[in-house]
C-alpha cells in the first residue's frame, strides 16, 4: 500500500504523526510525508524508512489570526502543488492529511479525483482552538465560518479520525455522522517511551520536575513557574526543565526573570520524539498544569501518556479530558490554573517517596485499556476498510 501524510507540522518533532508513518513502514508499506521543518531541515530526507518532504521553516511565533492564517495557506498552496506532482508519480491508495486547517485536507482534490482515499485527522478541533488562541467568543462570525469550513472538510474526507470520545461526540453534534468517526488517541509509542526506573530523592541533590511540549496560554507553564516561586524557599533543591518552544516561551523567560528563577527553571529547545525519552529519565516528577475551559481543557496530552508509559510520577490539572481518561490511582491531581494547588501537590510529592513510588506503579493501570500496539491495528483496519483489503494482508509486510 502506499500512503502520503500531510499536515503543517515537524515530522521528527510531532508524535502522533511519526507514529502513524513508522506503524506503516515496519509492516512493509511505501509511506510518503509532506509536512513543515525547521530552518536547516533538508528539503527531503528518509527517516526511519519514511521518506519525507518538508516545504518550509514553521514559525512557532504566530502571534495574530493574519499571520497565521497566511502561513496555513501557503503550506496548503505548496503542500497541494507536491501532493498533486508526487500522486501522479506514485499512485497513493491513501491520503491522510492532519490538521490544522481543516481546510488543508482539500490538497488531496486530484488525488481524491484518481481514487485515492481520503483521511481527515482532527488532532485539535479548529474553532474552539481559535477562540482559545486569539480569545474569539463561540457566536462571534469567524467561528461560525470555522465551524462551516470543519463541516465541508469532513464531508470530503472518506473517514475522520479524531484523538477523544469527546472530540468524537462534539463532530457529532456537529453533522460529522459517528459511522464516519474513529477515535485513535495521542498513545506514546512502546519502543520509545520504555519505563525506567524509579528515581529516589536524595539530600542535597536537585530534585527534578519536567514538562515537555507546546509553551502557550493553553498549556499553562507559566502556572507551573508561578508554583515553582511559591515553593522558592521552602524547598530550595527544586529544578523545574522545560523542553519546547511556543508562542509564550518570551513570556516565560520574562517570568523567570521577575520571579528571578533562572537557577531554578531552565528552557530548552524541543528535540525529536525518538530522543525525548532519554532526556526526561531524570525527572523526579512530572507536571501537565494544562488550562481547564474551551479547547484547553478537553485536550487529552500526549505529554502526560508519556510520562505514564516512563512511569515518571504525574501531577496534572483536573480538566475536563483529563478527569474522563485518568483516576488518583496514577495521577495526583490539582486544581486547574491554581497554582497554590499545583505548589500543594508537588510540596506532597517531594515529602513522599512512598506516593511518588505507588504513582510510577500503578501508571500501566492506564495502558491495560489504552495501548499503542491495540490502537495500531484499529488505524490498520481503517486503512482496510477503506481499501477494500482484508485485515490479515494490510498486518502483514507488502512483498
């Protein structure tokens, strides 16, 4: 089979693509990638046996709805161009194109024309992202449009696939019929994301929390920082490291300056998915201090499965996802945008080991009902119904 995947993102830096393509590849199929890079990103280059194309630098700066939206077309203006030139060449079967913009799944026109099909993957459901990025209200004529453009998408597409039940009842609602919806959650992959061994404390050296990802409003890591100013001098081993980059990390490193922090919080650039594993093993403890409210707070991270899978203790806020998917048994939870909360649970934690411990144990409580190897076969049986191939030759490697 051979497929090309889509999406305005990094490859090497965005998970759930990179999962999606390896799962194809090990198993023999052709996987193409056209997504965007980073300024010294090659423009095309094999990785993992994914052969992938990256049309230009993303700029993480993205700061108002103009500049944002000129950036999304032209992805989808060069994205459509190759898209049309490589499926004339190569004669993909499938299309699965991710959004953000929904729009950007209409690259696949010409191949759609010649019989491929068509996958669109909601990882983020574009109207509520925009009324939480640039602070829209729900009746305001732009989200109505959002709302229309979402709708049109996905009568174009041959399936959906979205990452929550949540997402998946809210398309619903919105004339997406559940028949045309899967929902494939944001899982960590298990040859990446291995549990390693629990860290103990000891007097006298840092102890360490991390968090990793998209530094921005929703996610709320200037909560955490403020928490971290709170804890300053009650406990002064503390290290909170930061791995990402966003539109707030100037906003960040501002409060790590007022708060004068800098020996206590550090910021780092993002790093491929295949590497992040080696570089949260030493964390103490973990924090997703995500915000509650539209958008935010129905996101499910894949951050926070992560930290799971590496058995890293997890501290997250009490969203609205977050509470439907976890329970206490492997979360400590905290009150979302509180971060006199957050200080109380990692002041718990850090005087705790033997909770720290019983979190990192009982964090494959999760993984009994959500794992990637089960999830892989669900996207595999996508791709055969939609193929018309049967389950047992679309699991086993192409000759």
């Amino acid at each position: 089979m051979k497929i090309c995947m889509v999406g305005y993102t990094v490859y090497e830096k965005d998970g759930r693509l990179h999962r999606y393509a390896t799962s194809l590849a090990e198993r023999g199929d052709t996987v193409h990638v056209i997504g965007s890079g980073e300024a010294d990103s090659p423009a095309r280059s094999e990785v993992g046996g994914v052969r992938v194309y990256q049309l230009s630098s993303r700029d993480f700066s993205e700061t108002t709805p103009a500049t944002y939206l000129r950036n999304m077309i032209r992805f989808f203006y060069s994205s459509s161009l190759l898209l049309t030139r490589l499926h004339h060449k190569e004669k993909y079967d499938i299309i699965h194109y991710h959004n953000i913009p929904d729009f950007g799944v209409f690259c696949a026109w010409y191949p759609k024309l010649t019989g491929a099909k068509v996958i669109l993957d909601i990882h983020d459901l574009v109207p509520e992202f925009y009324m939480r990025k640039f602070g829209v209200g729900e009746g305001e004529p732009i989200i109505r449009l959002l709302k229309w453009v979402e709708k049109i998408s996905c009568r174009f597409a041959d399936h959906v696939i979205t990452v929550t039940d949540i997402w998946r009842k809210r398309l619903a609602m919105r004339a997406v019929p559940s028949r045309k919806t899967s929902v494939i959650m944001n899982l960590p992959m298990d040859a990446v994301f291995r549990k390693v061994p629990f860290r103990l404390h000891h007097p006298g050296e840092p102890f360490i929390i991390r968090y990793h990802g998209n530094v921005a409003e929703q996610t709320g890591v200037d909560i955490a920082v403020h928490a971290l100013h709170l804890l300053r001098d009650q406990i002064p081993d503390l290290r909170f490291r930061i791995i990402g980059e966003g539109r707030d990390s100037d906003k960040i490193q501002a409060l790590i300056r007022k708060y004068r922090l800098h020996d206590r919080v550090s910021l780092h650039p993002s790093v491929p998915v295949m590497e992040l594993a080696r570089h949260l093993k030493d964390a103490h403890l973990a924090v997703d201090p995500k915000r509650s409210g539209v958008y935010a707070g129905e996101t499910l991270s894949v951050k926070s499965m992560e930290y799971l899978r590496l058995g890293i203790p997890l501290i997250a806020s009490r969203t609205v996802a977050a509470d439907h998917y976890f329970d206490e048994r492997f979360v400590r939870f905290f009150d979302p945008e509180n971060p006199e909360s957050l200080a109380d649970a990692i002041r718990d934690l850090y005087a705790d080991p033997a909770k720290r411990r019983n979190l990192s144990d009982n964090a494959a409580l999760f993984f009994e009902r959500h794992d990637w190897e089960k999830t892989r076969v669900t996207y595999h049986r996508i791709l055969a119904g939609l193929t018309g191939r049967s389950v047992n030759s679309q699991d086993s490697p192409a000759c």
